[in-house]
C-alpha cells in the first residue's frame, strides 16, 4: 500500500487517453466496410469474410480483425481466436512482419514424404531465397503425383526445385481448370432428368429411400454409415431440415473427391439435390477445402449456371471455404465451421441428424456419397450390389498412392485385396520396389504388412486388425521405407491438426510424437497412451491417431528392435 | 446453463454394480457425488455448463464402444455405468498423468484440483515430456497470468464468455498450441479486461490466480458478508488474515450467484489505508473555512487537533443545540448514508426527526433516483422496483434506458447479457454507445435531453396502433384518457427530429415492446437527473402500464439503485418528505403513529432537499449539520456553491471514515467504521434485504457508526439504549409493514429475503402489483408529460454538453476507490471522455490535458477518445477530486422531485491546462 510510484506523466497520458485494449482505426474501418461491401454480417460468415480479406490483403492485421470483429458485432477474442485456428489465415499483429507476396506450400504428408519432400523443402527453401516463403503444409489431396508443391494456388505435381522454380519465376499463382463436363453438357447426356422427375412427382421419396437402403451405400467419407437410412432419420425430424456436403477431404491418401469434382461436378451436384427432396432440405451448405482452389471456381461457375437456369425448385445452395483445417472433416467440426466458429467437434450425443446446423436436424454427406445417388437410382439397387470382391457388395473409389506403377482414382470392386488391386489397376510395384507394406484407409486407418496384403477391403473387415477403410485412402509402400517413420509422419500430422478440445489427443499425439522419436519405443507406456487416447478422445482424431502407433508395434516389430 | 434439475422426478440406474437414483436433470457425475462415489473431473464445475473437455472424469457405459463423459451425460433408466474399473481408470489416470506432465514444479496456489485428483489416483512422477512453458504475465494489477499451470480446461472461458460476457478471454491457434488469450494474444493488462475475476475464481490449477500470491495465504477465518459498492448487493466471503482482508470470493447469493466485479473482488484494500481517520478531530482556531479550504488527509493535524471521544461528542452535540436554541430546530439539517446499514440510516433519521426536531434530513438519493422515486410513488403508490432484476431472464424483450449497468451494476449486467444470449431482444436507449450496444437487438442513440419526445413517440404508436392492453387499461389504471389525449402531437415524424431516432425505428420498437410476452425496463440517471426527470420516468411508467407489461414475471419497472443500501436509507425514512415506509410527514395517520412509536412531538412539514439545504445554508438560514457517511461537497452539483453554504456553517459535524472534501470544512470528526467493520443489514436494488458481517476489528479509536449516532442522539436527550443493530432493526419492523415479517433471526440463517414480508412466515415477495397497486383505489395512476428543456442548453459561449457519470473501477467521489490499489491503478487518473472527431476539431488529440469550463468552473483532465460518445458532448466521471466534475454542473432543480440536472449542462473545451504532478491519494508517489 506505501509503495513509492514513480509515475512518467506521457505514459500516464497515452495509457489513459484511450479506452481499454485495442482500438480501430478509422482507416481499418473504412477498409473493412470496403472489402464486405453490403455482403451479410452474420456471425457464421465470419470465415468467409477472413478469406476476404486474406485474400486481398495477403495476411489479416490485427487491426483488419479488430475492426471486422467490430463490423460483425463481435468481441475481439471471438474473431481471434476463429481467425488463428485456421492455418490460412496468416494473424499479424503489430510490430509483425506480414508474410511475403507468394507462398510456396509443400506437402509433407505420408506419399510426399516417401517421394522426398524434406528435401524438396530444405532445397526450396534455400534457392528461393527471402522474398518467398516456403511452408510445410499437410497432405493436399494430390498424392497420386507426388511430392507436391502448391505455387500460389497453383499446384506443381511431381515437383523438382527446378520445376516450382519455373512456375515462381513465371508468376503462375492460379490454379489450372481440368477439363470437366460442363452444365451443357451434362444436359445432353440427361443430367437432372431423375431430378426433374422427383420434383415434378414422378417419383416417390420413400422409393427412392428405400432403394438407397437396399443398395446398401454406406458414407464414403469415412465413417461409414449407411446412406439411405440416414436418408430415412433425418426425414424424421421436425423441419426446417438442413444438409451439409462435405468436401474436405484432407485424410492423407485421399484425392477421389477432388478427382470427381474435376471431371463431373453437376453428377455429385444432381445426387446432392435429389437427397434434398427425398428428405425435406430447406437449405443446402457445400464445404469445400480451400486447397482445392482449382475446384472452388468449378464449383463457383458451375453454381452460378445451375441457379442461373435451374432444371426445377432448387433449395438454396450455399459454398463455403474451408480454411486448411483437416478436422473440420469430422462432420461436426464442419458444422461449426460453417457456423463462423472454430472447427472444434460437438460432444455426441445429440448426433447432427437431430441437431446440427444452427440447432436444425442435418443430413450430412461426403460430396462421393451423393455422387453415387443418380446412378444407383437409375440403374437400380441391384446393379451396385452386383459388384463386389470376396463376399463384399458394391464398388469403391479406391485413392492409391506410393510405390505403385499407376497410382490415382481406381474404382473397384469392394472388399478387393491390396495385392489385386496394385496387380490389376496400379501395373504392380515400381521398378526396384517390393510390396512391404500399406495404409489401408489413410494416416487414420492403420497400417498393414504385406504378408497381411490379401484381406479384402471394405467396411468392417479390417477392424478385427485394429485397421479400417475409411475413405478408401491407400498408400503402398516398399522395403526403401520404414512402417516406423511413415508412423511418426502420421502422428506429426495428427498432432499439427488436432483441434486441441480435449488432453487424450491434445497433449497425447504430441507425447506420442515425442516418443516416436527416440530411438528406442517405450512400447508399454506408447500402448498405455494409446488406449487411453482410442477410449477418452472426443473424436475419430484422437481416436484413430494411435492406429499407427499400434500397428508399428504389433506388426513390423522387427523395425523396433535394433537401429534399423 | 446446466438443464435444470427436477426434484420430484428420479431415474433409476446402476453406478458400478449398485441402483442408484439421480434427478431429472442431474448428469452421472451429479448423480454420482451426490451418492458419494468421486469420479475426477476438472473442466466441469459446479453452476457453470459442463464442456467435457478435459476427460478425467470418463466412465464406461455398456452398450457403448467408447468410453463416456459422466460430467455431459445423464442417467437413463436402467443404464449401467462403471467409473472405477481397469479401463475406466485407466483412461482417467492417463489423463492425469498427460496433464501433470505440462505442469510447473510448484502449484501457484493450495487447493489445485490437479493435483487433487493426481493424489486421489496415485497418479505422479509423469513418464512423459513436459512441454515448453509459457511465461508469466503480471501485467494486470491484480491478477497473475501463469499458463505454464494452465490444464487448457476452458472454464475460465465460459466464465468470461457465457457467464460474465465479458467476452475477454479465448482459445485461440490449435492443438498443442491452443491457449489461452485475452482479446487478440494481448498482455491481459493492456487488454478489455474489466478485472471482474471471475476467471481467476474459475481456475482450477491458479494458471489464473490473485497478484502476488494471495491465494497462497492462508486465511485465519471466512466471513460471509455483502459488498459494499453497488446496489446489485453481490453476497461474497472475505478470507481474513491477521485482521486484514486477503482475498475476497464470489457467494452464491440471489442477486449474483457467485459473480462478483472488479470492484467487489479487488477494492476491499481501502479500510487500510494510511489516511484512514482513526481519532476525534477538533477544528483548529486558525483553520479557517472558505470554499476553497482543502486538507491533505495524509496531514490532518495542519487543521485539526485530536480529541477523546467525550470531548469530541459533546463539542458535536453542544454545538446542535446551541443552534436549536438560538437559532430555532429549522436551523439544523442533517445528511445520512445511503453506504451504511438500514439501522444506522434508521437512527439517523430518527435524530434529525426526535432530537433535532424537523424533517430537515435527506441523502444522496435525491442526486439519483428522487425523480424515479417521486413519480413512482405517484403512478403506482411504492417507490421501489416491480421485478428483481433476475427477472430479466423471463423477459422476452428487455428495455434499457439511460442507464449503463455495464460500468454501474456490472454483475446485474451480466445476467441481461445472459438473456440476451439466450433470445431476449434489448434495446437500449441511450446518446453514448456504450459497450453493451454490441449485444442490443436496437440501439438507440437518441439526442441527450430528448427523452420525453422520444418516449411520448413511443406511447403514440402503441395507442394509434391499437396495441394497448385494453383490459389492462380498463382495470387497473386511471387517467388514461388525459394521456391518450396527450400524446396526440407527439407522433414519431414528428419527434423523430426532434430525438435523432427515424420513425421506422421508433414504431419497430414500440411495437416489439407492447406485443412481447413479458418486457420489462430499467433505467438509470439518464433518466433521472434532469429538471424533467420526474417527466421521463412518468412516461416510463405510462408505457408499461397501457401495454399491461407489469405485474408478472420478466415485466415491469426497474430503476437500478445504485448505492448498496439506497434502497435501504429511502425505506428507512432518511428523506425529507416521508417517514419510514414512505408515508408523508403531513399525512395524518401516519403523523399520529409515529408520535406515538417514537413517544415524542414531531413536525408534520416535510424538510429541505440536499441542494435546498446548501442553499439554506448559503444564505445562512440553515447553520448547523450533521453529515454521515456522505461527501456533498464532491456529490452535489455545483461545488463552488456547494462547499461555500458548508463553509459558511456554523457548526459542521462529520462522521467519515476518511478526511473527506466535505470534512476538510467540519468543525468536528468523528472516525467512523468502514462495511467490512460493522454489522447491519443493507437492501438492494431488488428489495432484497441481506445482512453484512464485521471481518476485521476497528483501526485506531473509529468507533461504530451505529454507537457514534446514538451516543449524539443521547447527549441530544433522546433515550436511547440500543444494544446493537439487531434491537435498531426489531424498531424498524415496528415502524414498517414492509418488513414487518422478516425476523432479525431468519436473516442470520438465510442471509437474504425479500420484502414485502408483512408476517412473520411470509416467504418474501420479488414480483409486485400482481393484483392491485398500493394506492387508495387500487390502480396506477397515469400522468402526462410534456417536452420541458434542460435548464441550461449549450450556445456560442458553451457550446458542447457535460454528461457526468461513473467509471467502472470507481466509486462516486472515490473516497473509497482511489484508496484501493488495484483500483487505482487501473485507473488513476481524471479524464474526459469525448469524441475523436471532436478532439480534432480542437487541434487535440488522445492523451492531451483538455481544460472543460463551465458558468460554475473550471477542471483539467486527459482527453479519452471515445467514439461512443456523441458529438458535441463530452462525459465526466465525479470521482476525481483532482478534477471535481461537480464543479462544472447546474443545480437546477426537478420540480417535483428536487433532484438536480447533472446530466445536462453547457460547457467548453479548449486544449491545454495541468493536472497535478501528484495523483491520487498515495502521497508519496511523484510524478517525472
């Protein structure tokens, strides 16, 4: 209480001559109002409103966000702390250097890393020089032509220093449009006929429900569950009802979205409506990853036209940016994030069919999972469940990657085996390289050796080896590498993308990483973690995250027992 | 908010091999410590809603393939949970162990429920890594930032964010990453924290904790007792420690449910402070009063010399009835506290009344609410609030007028933030844009001085449009004729000019309020300190009554009291124009009872007002007073005025706990006790009566308020034996039906209960006026206004307006707060707050000394830019004696109510002029 204080009578003045905490400029304010323009200021555009000014600015100052946060009525910790979970937004705050115009991302998942993508970065790095910044950034969704280097939003596929070099140079920073079936075109070929027929009565939802059941589709995102009775939920609940399409793909491995959506958009697009009628859809969100910029705009203009000159009543359709966030593929962090908040998962239950976006009953889909509707429907039932490999129905969109001959999109039969698929789609092994070992279903769904090469993939097949399908996500790998490095690959990746809710995978992929590092694996006590992390994670992340970790142990011991 | 738990109905599950019942509501982890079975848990705490983040309390379900959060999950019948085998515990210890890892060496403070649990589950020496700690952050004067112990539970985020809404704190980046932040990653000193420490209460581990390790002490003994700032009336603990406060917790109380503001949690210091007045003084010959006289408290001796208790006593009483004697009892007046309890306001009353002789006694509340006071006892016959201000929790729409409980009732605040988050619409009426605009359905930034059109506007839309409550109207109201005349020339295209706000707008919102379920006002001084501010509180009063939004839940009329115990001193009779109860001295009946409880003459002419005291007393008319626990030489308007009537004094006699402005011209001190030093009982802004407890014992020689009055009221002649406050507060239920039901004992055990209570047995009663209004027929009374113009409007000579008001950090005349170390830190200074465009046009920007003048005065302070505040207007707090405000503003009067126009007055800026090197009251502070 007596202390003696010296006070300085300017910093007295300066500190007590504003109000608490930050406050906007006018400057700031003006080109904040400029840059949303009369664009809503509803909270749940606070994403899209941060890629607004990412994108013109280049990076998002302190100031840009305080007076967003003020044009939006919010605190400023709100748009903080949404704006800093997000890896695209660059936060800059005063006294820091904003980033340099042009950005280099490299992948650094599983396949880039097996196809030398460390050095790839270091080499960058040191020839690109300071003007350009090159970032490590988790798997792009491009893994059939790896290791990937993304210029801009141009991605350079199988890349050399010299060829991200020609593109830096050149300045090609957008991204190139795959040649796609067009709206027209897809017309021609009697697109949105079965869509037309629905609306105008032709056809009956619970028909089409019911052949959506017996086709027996299940999620192709991932967690596999069945299509036409998750139709059959929703449809239960009072309306308003939403949908939400989720498209971002980010499970490393997987690239079979982005390779329909780049070849056939309005089939997914049609699939997507004909789901809405059947169930009773006020209003449809598509969420996109941003790191398929190439796919944004064909969606974008393929929006435009399909409002433009819609084949019949349509709900509203709105796209949205996600923003290099791999968790907000677990639905319910898409939800969240299509809500202007941060891509943190929803404690279950209430599961989203009975709440999802904003408090509303929703159908959430993969963008693959619609995909597959209007050729099920027309065709039948039964010519889905007539394909099929080893006892298993139906065909898959495998995404294959690795130490194969031909990787990329194979649609095969479901419950086919690893060794089928690379003998009959992927032209065998590469040259020098023999099958060792491979990721069933992505970084998540476990890793198997060869000699395990013959167990049919699809859902529920694998769980018995503590692996699943997931996405359909596969990576092959060779004796030139280690199961024990492409699992420390995944838990790094796991570890960077963990939303950080909850201390099994918070704290438990970072000790993971930790102790994948040593030399030596304290196995126990990794086993220990493990099963804390596979029963206590709120989510699929921190659930799946440890399947590495227990395959490494349990199936490539040898790689553990002495310095390999 | 957790669901609400239904005792009558039970489910039956099986917890670990044994039937258990849990309530309708409750969650496993409830259900479970409730049967006495302990599952850890350290994101989930009690009163806040469970996030089931952190996953110590995980339990298998069977049926489920993963593990469940007991803390998220509730029972349904016959579930099977098991908390306590190998699966279940080992998650839970892993958990443990992972969290332990990251945690510095020592706990920052004794009760960390980390490591709690870790003994609990024999969970040490972590096999794993620690992580990279953060440094400590010790910028804020009272709280210290440590997140090397943060466990990333986020209960200090839901307490800033969905209890406080103070919406400081955030979790920001992700992963291993995540922490936790204060606005954008800033310093929480340099941040929008207000200091309320509600996340510091929060904190299970101490990551946030008390400055310099106050948690670390352990207290002697926990008194539970009241704040003593705000009329809200937050209940709270003091942790005490060798008779000094230490630390100052959140209770769970019905007006704040633990919540407490910076004010209550970190200003509880001042009782100590070196100029605390702890001998008599006795005015020195050669210290000769003026207007302008001033001590400094560090140096009362320059003026006074010290006295025994006898001496000085008997000097105060002498000196009263000298007076009495020779100059007749209208020559005497005394001021009460509205700070201090309902028994000492009571005696107060009672001297001036049995042993003065006049009615010549008043307080502060004709600085506040008089004009709210005196138009509700009109309208609807009760001065004090219809509905609690939790009420607002059942309100649909909630109407906020000139009022800004943000900075004034901060805890009340939250709750209407809280509603607001849950679906209430507000509006809030008000010409500065204050912080809680962000949250308002419709804000209203209506032209200061413009109420009446405004709300006229209003009530002409509600009558043209047919939204009247004609049955309302019908039955319980009077007069609604007169006013629907009225109101006719007061359309909103035509007062849409006149106010600032469109007729769009104006109709929007009248509709909103008239056809909601349940809306309910409050209102502060903007409202009521204007020469109509009786007018603008008629009018409020009108808009409920037509719209019939009165009378039941989440409605009504709330004008947000705003000392601790104003409510209390007005109940008690310490005005001028009523006895206890609010019956008027010339009322007959009420004359005739109080002669006989009190067993003397009284006069039946209601006494002078606060301002027409001084007035008296600058011409001489009035020449002796007894002030309490008040300080009008910095509240009343016009200080020059002001302190010459207390300088031309006779006989002035003060009774302060600190050498306030009003004593540096007494003849007479008496050291008095501070809240934390006495017991008694104070009524809140919601009738709520609760009692204070004494934590620590008196400094010095101050003695009780309570014993100081009665031993004046003895030498006065009056009989008087009261052993304590407890035979003062048995009187009172004597002179007052109000409390008549409310036994001193039950108020001991249950800290709170609402009146009216007029038996004993009688629960208490938060709403009013369900049935009938407490006037003689039974029905509200609804009085016209019309447009009345603030008494002094700016013109070429003084062009812009002086609102005066409060800070949030202080205290009124901040006698008390500028004494707090934490609150004095925050803000130490006297600044005006004014527009950037407007600081601009006078070639100034932030940070510069501006020198504001007045008709009355002059005062420098730093220029705050606020673009919240209206152009051509500048807003003054009254807390810095170093730039008294009331030097500046007009003492024009209400008619009616007496109050004074504080809140409008014609002023001008020019730049430059000093503050003083020194500030504030630590003297030894200099300033380079």
């Amino acid at each position: 209480m007596s202390e003696v204080k010296i006070v300085n009578q300017d910093k007295l003045r300066k500190r007590q001559g504003k109000l608490k905490g930050r406050i906007v400029d006018p400057a700031a304010r003006a080109e904040i109002a400029a840059v949303l323009g009369k664009t809503s200021r509803a909270k749940d555009l606070l994403i899209e409103h941060l890629h607004k000014i990412q994108d013109k600015f280049g990076h998002i100052s302190a100031q840009h966000l305080a007076a967003l946060a003020d044009e939006m009525k919010l605190s400023q910790t709100e748009a903080y702390e949404v704006a800093t979970f997000y890896h695209h937004f660059d936060v800059i705050k005063e006294g820091e250097t904003p980033p340099p115009a042009l950005t280099v991302r490299v992948c650094d998942s599983v396949t880039c890393d097996m196809f030398g993508a460390q050095a790839l970065i270091k080499d960058l790095k040191a020839s690109l020089g300071n003007g350009i910044r090159v970032q490590s950034v988790p798997c792009v969704g491009r893994c059939n032509l790896a290791p990937v280097a993304v210029v801009g939003q141009n991605p350079v596929d199988n890349a050399t220093v010299q060829s991200v070099k020609t593109q830096v140079q050149a300045k090609t920073v957008t991204a190139p449009i795959t040649d796609y079936i067009s709206y027209q075109q897809y017309l021609v070929e009697s697109g949105y006929e079965l869509y037309k027929d629905c609306i105008a009565g032709k056809r009956n939802a619970e028909d089409i429900i019911k052949i959506m059941e017996n086709s027996g589709l299940r999620g192709l995102g991932g967690a596999g569950f069945p299509v036409g009775r998750k139709w059959r939920i929703v449809a239960g609940y009072a309306a308003p009802r939403y949908m939400a399409v989720n498209i971002d793909e980010g499970e490393p491995g997987t690239f079979k979205d982005r390779h329909y959506l780049e070849l056939d958009p309005h089939r997914f697009l049609e699939g997507m409506l004909i789901a809405a009628w059947a169930v009773g859809i006020a209003k449809i969100w598509i969420y996109l990853r941003d790191e398929y910029a190439g796919c944004r705009q064909i969606l974008e203009k393929e929006l435009t036209n399909l409002k433009k000159n819609p084949p019949a009543n349509m709900p509203d359709i709105e796209l949205r940016r996600g923003a290099g966030a791999y968790i907000c593929g677990e639905e319910s962090a898409m939800v969240e994030s299509i809500e202007g908040k941060r891509g943190m998962p929803r404690l279950r239950p209430p599961f989203l069919a009975e709440v999802g976006l904003f408090g509303r009953p929703t159908l959430e889909h993969n963008m693959e999972s619609v995909y597959w509707v209007r050729d099920i429907v027309e065709k039948g039932a039964e010519w889905f469940t007539a394909h099929g490999r080893h006892e298993r129905k139906g065909l898959r969109s495998f995404s294959i990657s690795g130490r194969v001959k031909k990787p990329g999109v194979h649609l095969a039969p479901a419950g086919i085996t690893m060794r089928e698929l690379i003998n009959e789609y992927c032209d065998g092994m590469l040259d020098g390289h023999e099958f060792y070992g491979y990721f069933p279903g992505g970084a998540s769904g476990g890793i198997l050796p060869a000699d395990m090469g013959d167990i049919p993939l699809d859902f529920d097949t694998l769980n018995q080896y503590g692996c699943f399908i997931g996405s359909a996500a596969v990576i092959v790998f060779s004796q030139h590498d280690r199961a024990r490095d492409l699992a420390l690959n995944s838990l790094k990746f796991f570890e960077d993308e963990s939303c950080g809710q909850c201390t099994p995978c918070r704290a438990g992929t970072a000790k993971a990483v930790q102790l994948m590092q040593k030399t030596t694996w304290d196995q126990p006590l990794l086993n220990e973690l493990s099963g804390a992390m596979m029963d206590a994670s709120i989510c699929g992340l921190g659930q799946a995250a440890p399947n590495p970790i227990s395959c490494v142990i349990k199936y490539f011991p040898q790689e553990l027992m002495s310095r390999n | 908010m957790n669901a609400p738990i239904n005792l009558s109905n039970t489910i039956a599950f099986n917890l670990n091999g044994n039937k258990v019942e849990a309530f309708e509501g409750e969650t496993i982890l409830q259900a479970a410590k409730r049967n006495g079975i302990e599952i850890p848990h350290l994101c989930y705490m009690e009163g806040m809603r469970p996030d089931g983040n952190c996953r110590s309390c995980m339990v298998e379900i069977k049926g489920e393939r993963v593990l469940a959060p007991s803390c998220c999950r509730a029972p349904k019948p016959d579930m099977e949970v098991i908390s306590n085998n190998e699966r279940a515990l080992a998650s839970q210890k892993i958990v443990l162990e992972l969290l332990l890892a990251d945690m510095p060496k020592q706990d920052y403070k004794p009760d960390n429920e980390l490591t709690y649990w870790a003994k609990k589950l024999k969970v040490s020496n972590p096999r794993f890594e620690p992580r990279m700690s953060p440094d400590a952050d010790l910028s804020n004067a009272a709280i210290a930032v440590n997140l090397d112990a943060c466990i990333q539970c986020t209960r200090c985020v839901r307490a800033c964010r969905e209890e406080q809404v103070n919406d400081v704190i955030g979790y920001a980046f992700r992963g291993e990453h995540s922490e936790i932040v204060f606005d954008m990653g800033d310093p929480m000193g340099d941040s929008t924290c207000v200091t309320c420490g509600e996340c510091v209460q929060a904190c299970p581990t101490g990551a946030l904790a008390p400055a310099k390790n106050a948690a670390q002490i352990v207290p002697d003994k926990k008194v539970d007792s009241v704040c003593p700032y705000c009329g809200v009336g937050c209940q709270l603990t003091y942790h005490v420690k060798d008779n000094h406060i230490i630390q100052v917790v959140g209770r769970d109380g019905p007006a704040n449910h633990g919540r407490l503001c910076v004010k209550g949690r970190y200003g509880f210091d001042y009782s100590k402070h070196q100029h605390r007045l702890t001998t008599p003084l006795i005015r020195r010959k050669d210290a000769l009063k003026s207007e302008t006289y001033s001590v400094d408290p560090a140096n009362p001796l320059a003026a006074f010399r010290e006295a025994t208790w006898d001496e000085a006593l008997d000097f105060a009483a002498n000196g009263f009835k000298k007076i009495k004697a020779e100059k007749g009892r209208l020559a005497l007046a005394g001021f009460g506290s509205a700070k201090g309890s309902n028994e000492e306001a009571y005696l107060f009353q009672k001297l001036v009344r049995t042993g003065f002789g006049s009615n010549n006694v008043d307080h502060c509340t004709r600085l506040c609410h008089a004009s709210s006071v005196v138009a509700l006892l009109e309208g609807v016959g009760s001065g004090a609030v219809s509905n609690p201000v939790a009420d607002v929790q059942y309100s649909d729409v909630i109407v906020i007028i000139g009022a800004n409980p943000i900075v004034n009732h901060p805890v009340a605040a939250t709750f209407i933030k809280n509603a607001v988050k849950k679906g209430a619409k507000l509006i809030l009426i008000d010409p500065r844009r204050t912080e809680l605009a962000r949250l308002a359905t419709h804000y209203l930034p209506f032209k200061p001085d413009t109420d009446v059109a405004l709300l006229n506007a209003l009530l002409h839309v509600i009558v043209t449009e047919g939204l009247v409550d004609e049955k309302f109207v019908a039955e319980r109201t009077e007069n609604y004729a007169a006013l629907k005349e009225n109101i006719q020339g007061y359309s909103p295209e035509v007062m849409g000019p006149i106010c600032g706000i469109d007729a769009e707008t104006i109709k929007q919102v009248a509709r909103l309020y008239a056809k909601s379920k349940a809306s309910i006002i409050l209102w502060g001084m903007g409202i009521s300190q204007h020469v109509h501010g009786t007018d603008n509180a008629r009018c409020l009063i009108a808009l409920s009554m037509v719209t019939g939004q009165v009378g039941r839940r989440g409605t009504g009329l709330h004008p947000l009291r705003g000392q601790n115990n104003v409510q209390g001193a007005s109940d008690v009779g310490l005005i001028p124009m009523s006895f206890p109860d609010y019956v008027r001295v010339d009322n007959p009946e009420a004359h005739a009872k109080f002669e006989k409880l009190w067993g003397t003459e009284l006069d039946s002419k209601p006494g002078l007002t606060v301002v027409e005291i001084i007035d008296a007393a600058v011409d001489g008319k009035i020449t002796g007073m007894y002030i309490e626990g008040e300080n009008p030489a910095m509240s009343d308007p016009n200080t020059h005025h002001a302190r010459l009537g207390l300088s031309r004094l006779e006989h002035l006699v003060v009774q302060d706990i600190f050498m306030t402005e009003t004593a540096y011209l007494a003849d007479v001190i008496l050291p008095a006790s501070t809240h934390a030093e006495k017991l008694g009982t104070f009524t809140n802004t919601d009738r709520l009566v609760q009692i204070g407890r004494p934590a620590m014992t008196l400094p010095g020689d101050a003695r009780q308020d309570l014993w100081i009055i009665q031993e004046i009221g003895k030498r006065l002649g009056l009989d008087w034996n009261y052993a304590g406050p407890k035979d003062v507060f048995n009187e009172m239920r004597l002179a007052m039906p109000s409390i008549a039901g409310i036994t001193w004992e039950r108020l001991e055990s249950e800290g709170a209960v609402t009146y009216p209570c007029e038996q004993e047995g009688d629960p208490g009663q938060e709403v009013i006026f369900e049935d009938d209004f407490p006037r003689p027929n039974g029905r509200a009374k609804l009085v016209p206004a019309d447009i009345i113009h603030a008494d002094e409007r700016p013109d070429a000579d003084y062009p812009m307006v002086l609102v005066t008001g409060r800070m949030l950090e202080h205290w009124h005349t901040g006698s008390m707060t500028r004494r707090s170390g934490v609150l004095d830190a925050i803000e130490p200074a006297p600044i005006a707050s004014i527009h950037p465009l407007d600081l601009d046009a006078e070639g100034a920007k932030a940070g510069d000394i501006l020198t504001i003048e007045s008709r009355r005065g002059s005062i420098a302070l730093i220029a705050r830019a606020d673009d919240g505040i209206p152009r051509g207007s500048v807003f003054i707090a009254f807390c810095y004696y170093e730039a008294a405000a009331n030097l500046l503003t007009n003492p024009a009067l209400d008619p009616f109510a007496k109050i004074a126009e504080v809140k409008y007055c014609a002023v001008r800026l020019t730049k430059g002029g000093d503050i003083p090197t020194k500030l504030g009251y630590h003297s030894e502070a200099a300033v380079a």
